[in-house]
C-alpha cells in the first residue's frame, strides 16, 4: 500500500536532483534512504524473470504472454530512446560511488571485501548531426535518473536474451542504457557453482565491478582498442595489456565452462552422474581440476581401483569404517570363489582403494593440501637424463648445462627457467620433478585421521589401519600426482603468458618506432655470392630504382662507383643494411667509403635494421600483388628501406611470429601467441590511426573494427566513388554495419587539406559519386536519401575524438569560443588552458555534463598539431658513420647502442660489433631509467637508444656482458 507513493516520490525525486550519486557496491543489513527508494522496483522488475522459470516448461500458456507483454514494452523502450540526445544512450556501467573506490583496496580479491552487487548496462554510442544543448545529457548522466526515466523498459533487458536484437534500430543504432537486474550474478552460457566476475577478479586482481563491465564490453563484441580509448571511465583507465589478460582469463574459465557441462552430458547420458559427482564438476575452476575428477569416468578403460571395488560391492563396507564402524563385519563381503573378494585381505584392499577415492576427491581435503603446499618449500628440480647421452646431439646437451643439476623453490623459479626447463624435457635431456617435503604429508595425513575424516564411532585396531592406509595411499597414490600436475601446469602456463606478453611489449615497441620521413633512402639486402640487392625509394615509398651489387667478390671498388653514382643521382644520404648474411662485412664497407668522404658532397649515414621476416614477406602473395614486375629478391631490399620509412605499415605485412622479438616463441601456445600478437598489431594501428584516403588494404585489415572483407570493400569503394570526404560516408561501404562504424571510426583520419582541395575541384559537380553516397544515389535506403550537406568535410575527423562525442566537442568550442578550422594551432591551446585554469577539469565536465575521460580526450584531439603522430615520442633508429670491432672492445668501455630484444632475464643490446651484448636484469634499475617516458615496468624494449659500459668480454664464446649507464 504504500509502496506507490514511494515509487512517485523516488521518480520526483530523481528527475529533480542533479547530483544523484552512482548506488554503492556494497549491501548492508540497513538500507538506505535510497536503497528504500528502489525497493518498489525490484517488485516491478518480477515480470520478466517469469518466463525464466518457465523455460522448463515451454507448454504453459503464460510465457508466450509474457514474451508478447515484453515484446511491446521493448517497442515503447525503443521509440522513446530514438528521441533522447545520443549521450544518453551510451552504455553507464555501474561503479562503485567515489568514497568506495577511494577507500577500497586494489586488491580485490580478499572475500570480506567482495561486492553484493554490480549493474552492468549495455552502451553503444549514437551518431548526432544537430548540436546538443547544455541542458541536455551526455556521457556522465547519472544512472539512477535515466533508470527512473525508462523505468517500463529496463526489466525487458536481462540477460536471460542476446541484447544486439533489442537495442539495435535505424536510427539509434549502438543502443541505450541499460540495467543488470542479476546484480553481479552476470549470466553466462554456462552456470557453474562459481562467480565468472569474482573467479575473474581473483585471477587477474582487477576490480569485480571493472570485471563486470568488461564482460558485458567483450559479450558487446568491443575491441580492445575502443574500449582502451573510448570507455576509460568503465574500465578504471586500465591499459591495453591489462585488458588483453583479462580477456584470455575470461576465456580460460568460460572453455572450463563449457568443458565441464559437455563431460555432465556425457556422464549422464551413460548412467555414470550422480549428485555429488555432479558438485564436485560443477565446482571445478582449471582444466587440471576437471581432468582429475572426471578421469575414472572415462570410457575405454578399466576403470580405477575404486571402481572395480565399488563393482565387487565393497561401497557400503567403505561407508560404513567412517558412519557406523561398529557394525561392520568386513568377514562378510568375502566370496571365495569371486576374484577380488576372495580373501579377506583383497576386501580390506578394496575398501582402502574407495576410501582413498573419496578422500582424493573432496573439495574440503584437497583446499587444505593446496594451503599447506603454499606454507611450505616447494621446489622443482631437474637433472641430466640417463639416456639422453645416447639419443642427443652432444651440443644439444651443454646448451642445457645449467640445468643438469638444477632445483629451485617454485615460488622464485623464473618464467624463463620453466620454459628451458620443459624444453629440454620434452627433448628427452632432463628428467624433472616437483619434490614436496615429507612433512607436508604427515601433517595432512595426521589432519584427515584426527579432523576431516575422524570416524564417528570408536575404530578397532583393524579398521583404524585400514583408514590410515586409506589416507596415504590417497596421497601418495591419487593427492601428490595431482598436486605435481598443477604445480607444473600452473608455472607452465604462467611462464607462456609471461613469455607472449613480453613478446607483444616487444612488438609493440618496434612497431611503434618513430618514421624516418621526407628522406630518400638506399636498402641493402647484404649477401655474397648472390650480391647485395639494392632498392631506392622516394620519401613517399615509391620505389625509384632497384639493383644487384657484388661487393665482397673481389668487386668492391668498381661497385662502389655504382653506388656512389645513384646516391647523387636520387639525392639519398640514408643507406640501411639488413642485419642477416655478410650485415659485417657490408657494414664495414659502407663505413669505409663514408670515413674516406667517398659520397662528398653527401653527407651518408647507414643503420642496421632487422630483416627477419623479410624473405617471407618477398615470396608472399601480398608481395607479388604490391610489386609484381619485381623479383623477390629485390622485394626484400625495398621491405628493409621501408621498415625506417614508416616501420607500423610495413611491418604489419609480416606475421608477427616472424619478426623475431620474443623468447621461447615456439614452445608456447601458438593459439595464445597469434591471439595476442594480433591485438597488438590491431592496438598499434589503430592508437596511431590511418589516412582512410592513402593507406594500404593491408593496414587497413588491422584497425579496430575491420577486417580483410571490410578493407577491401572500403578500397573499392574508394576507387569507385573518389576520396572519403568525412567519416559519416564509411557507413555507406558495404559490410560495414553500426558495430563496425562505432569501432573503427574514431582510429580513421582524413587530411583536411587533401579533402579541401579536392571538394573545391569538383564544386562543379555536386552529383558526383564523391558527393552522393549509394543512399542518395541508387536508392539503397528508400525515402531517407543523404542530404548534401551531410556531405561536407568535417574538421573533427582529422582527430582522435569519436563521432559519438562530437556533439560534446562542439559544446566545450562553443565555451571557449573556438572555431573547430583552428584544431591544432597555438591558440586553440590558449582558449583551452584559459577555461581549464578558470574551471578546472572535473568543473568543465560536470558544466558539459560528461565524464573527465571524454573531455581530456577532446582536449587532446582539439589541441595536437595537425598530423599529430603518437610514434614520435618514440625512439627513431640510430644512425652511423663509423665501426666498432669485436676486438676493439675492452673491459669498462663505454658504448651507445640499440636494444634488439628484451627477455625476463635482461636486454640484448646491439652495439655495432655483430654480436648483441646482454645488459642482466639485475643491473637495469628505475634510477637508470629514463623519467621524461611513461613507463609500465623497469624494462626496455626494441628500438630504445642506451649508454652501456662493458663488463666482460668472453672471446671464444663471443659473449659481451654490459652494464646499463642509462637510457639516451
């Protein structure tokens, strides 16, 4: 009764305040005034959970009822979304209220502090064309008002149903906000006896509610890069790589999932599942733990020890050694003529068999041998094995010399150590084995006597030694091998994660290397009977001429005429030489002629870049379809010229795997590898963006959002129709839908200029193809023809801000009267930092009624130069006039040089002597560390410029140990 005026005075209430705070995380036994205030709507919000109790059930009469109610609330859902401004329905995933992230740990997997609840809302951004007033919301409406405002439509979005088919319209395509009515219970595929959002806030120690909302992002099909940029306020501003790990942890637990419910039907189907089978299974978090519960259910074998007991009838004698001791007379289960139970020693034996069954398979047992494991030293060891003499090559065998007599506690092994390890194992060198120490099984023996599995009625003698037997065989036999499993899995795939993120730290740190532009360079692909291949490209990658010199056959004077000659004849300074085969000798060729001033009045210089993956690259069908008058020797030369021209759009041609940046790159998951390696290359691309009217289909095929049909439909509509004028005309290639848009449009740039120029040319024919998209032309969407106005270059584009926040930029230029024809220049930076000085940043969100993350992002677009590159606060390769040999080196000298790769046990430094000096870990420390970059970790990576001193040279091993000076 008097819930009514309650439900009325919360919607006064919350569509008259402005301030209405974010609902706290955390329940309490007493509610507060708000929390009252919503009580009515968890009443309302019953209906829809009707038919999920009727699923069951699809004959009753109510759900179709209901389904249809639903039906036409989702349609007034709708229609009444389609009117409100295009903020408003970008998704607002529920965050704890700001004292409660101020005050609540990073640590968020400590179960006190667990959350009750979250609400997770479905967001896609919409596109505006008119201007937004102030008083209307953005971003950072609160969520309470818009939950009041779509009260009637809320319930209809659960997870119960796919949401795409309810939020996606015409006009509204990226959706509306919505409300999680599960709490944290997020609804997965799958159920399990486990929280996905907690058991993913365990394993990656991210917060439970940032884990909600990126469950909900990555089930939305967003990418890491939107999301990284565009939804910073959802995720708690995590990075890239934080995302990444949190995705395959996702992924791990959700193939647990489905692993485990495929193994449930197939129990069941052959009679084999009972109840607490069936607990155990769906209480199950690694793939280890389900192998070991469902391996004695397996078909196609004899079954376990305790199974052929349990089939001889021995389950109730078992039982009852732990119920009901004293009526247990084991004389009588003996069948003299049964084999297995023919004496009273094999019924002992097989009761001891179920007995430790049981035991090695209760939850309570196996969390208290894992506790005691973590409490303990253990450690993993290796040793030579005894036939590997026999079977191996002998260098085979002292590659792995540190680990003939090796053992290390498991808690301090390195990832690197794991992965040596399980290499020279599977090579059949090593023997290696996880030793847990005698008094771990004591003390667990002693607990499950005396605690666990203490008998409720006295035991005599006998029985007593056979429920002693019972728990050491279960250790020893079934708990110990378990324990070793997961203790090698778990430092395996620990040191493969490790192994594949620093893999992609390293990629991305190379392709990201600052371009080398407005030179004409000279490729040297080194060789030498085959000579070296030359390739001169233009400052535009143009390829100017190519050529084959013989510099090491006895020809080196009269080549160099020839080379001299082209490098006036195309006015290039820059040679850059392939690090492969006769790299030294050609090196020391170049760097001859340029001490004796051979090329004057050029002044030359030379680098060393990577070739790996050049020669792949040369016989590729991308290749042959970019240069197919070439041959593919000559492709390699102009591939290493191109890779300091502009590294991100050549090296994005090569498949990751093959550039050659990472460790132990062969003995990982490759499924994992490619996976990361390719959102790396998608994150790189896009963070750097493209001109949609000059970059290749190959670059394209690695922005957020496209792939190789949707590149190749955009280049073709490309040559169709002329140059995109604005972002708006992608939504008319085809194949590419409001998804799409949202995510790749905001990592795609035009050239203002370029577009300028060319619409003041074709004025004269406002019906051409540039100006009329298929909509307008062809009909492709009847009575909704594009305006050509719509047409029109927009300045926005040429920024990193996305369309669904154009309206916001235009609001904050209308503030600071701007003129949006003046991004980039001087004095949008003084009108920018005049009104932040004045209001400061959060004050100049709340006014534009956004979040600080979207404003800042303005900020950026509104005030970086024209052709603003982020790869120039990158390190640029380092160039030469001038040898060092190995020889030449001497203890305490001081050298500069390029790190080449980066591992967890040091960085590899190219030093110009052919041989990659290791800095070790241990000597590379914050204070050596550059402060001007943003660093994630203590360590360096490909391209990055050092100040080294040599610590030893070790000649006959060609080994050079450095210590870092600092980073240049």
């Amino acid at each position: 009764m008097s819930s009514l005026p309650r439900r009325v005075k919360s919607e006064a209430k919350t569509s008259t305040s402005e301030d209405d705070e974010l609902p706290s995380f955390s329940s309490s036994s007493s509610e507060s005034e708000e929390e009252e205030e919503w009580e009515p709507k968890s009443a309302i919000a019953k209906r829809p959970r009707l038919p999920k109790k009727n699923e069951a059930k699809p004959k009753k009469a109510a759900a179709p009822r209901t389904a249809v109610a639903r039906n036409k609330v989702k349609k007034a859902a709708i229609k009444e979304e389609m009117d409100a401004p295009a903020e408003d329905k970008r998704m607002q995933l529920l965050k704890p209220k700001k004292e409660d992230v101020d005050t609540k740990p990073k640590t968020s997997h400590q179960k006190p502090e667990v959350p009750k609840k979250v609400e997770i809302n479905a967001f896609q951004g919409k596109n505006v064309e008119s201007l937004e007033s102030d008083e209307k919301p953005s971003t950072s409406v609160p969520v309470a008002r818009i939950q009041v405002k779509h009260e009637k439509s809320e319930e209809d979005f659960a997870f119960d149903e796919p949401p795409f088919k309810k939020i996606k319209s015409a006009t509204s395509p990226e959706g509306k906000p919505v409300k999680n009515l599960g709490g944290n219970k997020v609804k997965e595929e799958f159920e399990m006896n486990w929280d996905i959002v907690q058991a993913l806030s365990e394993i990656t120690n991210v917060e439970p509610w940032v884990c909600a909302n990126l469950i909900r992002l990555f089930k939305e099909e967003n990418t890491i890069p939107f999301i990284a940029r565009y939804r910073k306020e959802l995720i708690n501003n995590l990075e890239a790589d934080a995302l990444r790990e949190v995705q395959q942890a996702l992924e791990e637990l959700r193939a647990v999932a489905k692993k485990t419910h495929t193994t449930i039907q197939k129990l069941k189907k052959e009679g084999k599942l009972s109840g607490s089978l069936l607990t155990a299974l769906l209480n199950c978090r690694t793939s280890e733990e389900l192998d070991h519960v469902s391996a004695p259910y397996k078909t196609g074998s004899k079954g376990t020890k305790a199974q052929r007991a349990r089939q001889l009838g021995l389950e109730p004698a078992a039982v009852s050694v732990l119920q009901n001791p004293m009526e247990l007379n084991l004389l009588s289960y003996v069948k003299p003529n049964t084999k297995g139970v023919s004496t009273i020693q094999e019924v002992e034996a097989g009761v001891q068999h179920i007995l430790a069954d049981i035991f090695a398979k209760d939850k309570d047992t196996l969390d208290f041998i894992r506790k005691l494991c973590q409490q303990r030293y253990i450690c993993i060891q290796s040793a030579l094995a005894k036939v590997s003499s026999k079977s191996v090559n002998e260098k085979d065998i002292d590659k792995f010399q540190l680990y003939h007599e090796f053992s290390c506690n498991i808690k301090n092994i390195q990832h690197h150590q794991i992965l040596a390890i399980n290499r020279g194992e599977n090579l059949k060198i090593l023997t290696v084995k996880v030793n847990i120490p005698d008094g771990v099984k004591n003390e667990f023996c002693w607990w499950c006597v005396n605690e666990r599995w203490r008998p409720k009625q006295f035991l005599k003698p006998e029985l007593m030694r056979i429920l002693r037997n019972s728990v050491e065989d279960a250790y020893k036999r079934l708990i110990y091998p378990l324990l070793c499993r997961e203790f090698r899995s778990k430092l395996t795939s620990d040191a493969e994660k490790e192994s594949v993120m620093m893999f992609g730290r390293n990629l991305r740190q190379l392709l990201l290397t600052s371009p080398v532009r407005g030179r004409t360079l000279m490729g040297v692909d080194p060789g030498y009977k085959h000579g070296c291949k030359l390739a001169i490209i233009s400052p535009t990658s143009q390829i100017l001429h190519t050529d084959v010199v013989y510099l090491h056959t006895g020809q080196g004077f009269r080549e160099a005429e020839k080379i001299k000659r082209l490098l006036l004849q195309y006015n290039c300074s820059t040679v850059v030489i392939g690090n492969g085969t006769a790299c030294r000798e050609t090196e020391a060729y170049f760097a001859d002629l340029i001490m004796r001033k051979y090329f004057a009045p050029l002044d030359v210089v030379y680098c060393i870049v990577s070739e790996a993956g050049a020669s792949i690259y040369s016989v590729s069908p991308e290749a042959s379809k970019e240069m197919p008058d070439l041959d593919p020797n000559l492709r390699s030369a102009v591939s290493i010229a191109r890779r300091v021209q502009d590294p991100l759009a050549e090296l994005v041609k090569i498949e990751p795997k093959h550039i050659g940046v990472g460790m132990y790159q062969h003995d990982v998951s490759q499924t994992l590898l490619k996976a990361t390696l390719d959102s790396v290359v998608e994150e790189c691309v896009s963070f750097v963006g493209v001109d949609i009217n000059i970059c290749s289909e190959i670059l394209l095929r690695h922005i957020a959002g496209l792939n190789a049909n949707r590149a190749k439909n955009i280049i073709e509509w490309r040559e169709k129709n002329g140059p995109f004028i604005n972002r708006e005309q992608l939504k008319e290639v085809k194949g590419l839908g409001p998804k799409s848009f949202q995510q790749c449009a905001g990592f795609i740039r035009f050239n203002q200029e370029y577009i300028k120029t060319f619409c003041s040319n074709n004025k004269k024919e406002p019906g051409s193809p540039a100006f009329m998209t298929k909509a307008g032309a062809q009909g492709k969407k009847k009575g909704k023809p594009v305006p050509y106005a719509s047409q029109q270059p927009n300045p926005l584009d040429q920024t990193c801000i996305h369309p669904e926040s154009y309206n916001i930029a235009m609001r904050f230029l209308s503030l600071i009267g701007g003129n949006a024809n003046d991004i980039g220049k001087s004095d949008m930076q003084q009108k920018v930092n005049a009104v932040i000085q004045k209001e400061g940043l959060e004050g100049t969100a709340k006014r534009l009624n956004t979040t600080v993350h979207t404003l800042q992002l303005i900020i950026d677009g509104l005030t970086q130069p024209e052709g603003f590159d982020i790869r120039t606060d990158f390190d640029k390769p380092d160039f030469k006039r001038s040898i060092v040999c190995f020889e030449d080196l001497s203890v305490g000298a001081v050298l500069t040089g390029k790190v080449e790769n980066a591992t967890p046990f040091g960085v590899f430094v190219d030093i110009g002597v052919g041989k990659a000096g290791l800095i070790p870990v241990r000597n590379i420390t914050e204070a050596k560390l550059s402060k001007v970059k943003k660093r994630k970790s203590l360590g360096l990576g490909p391209g990055e410029r050092v100040e080294v001193r040599v610590l030893n040279v070790d000649v006959p091993r060609l080994r050079i140990t450095l210590d870092l000076i600092r980073v240049l």
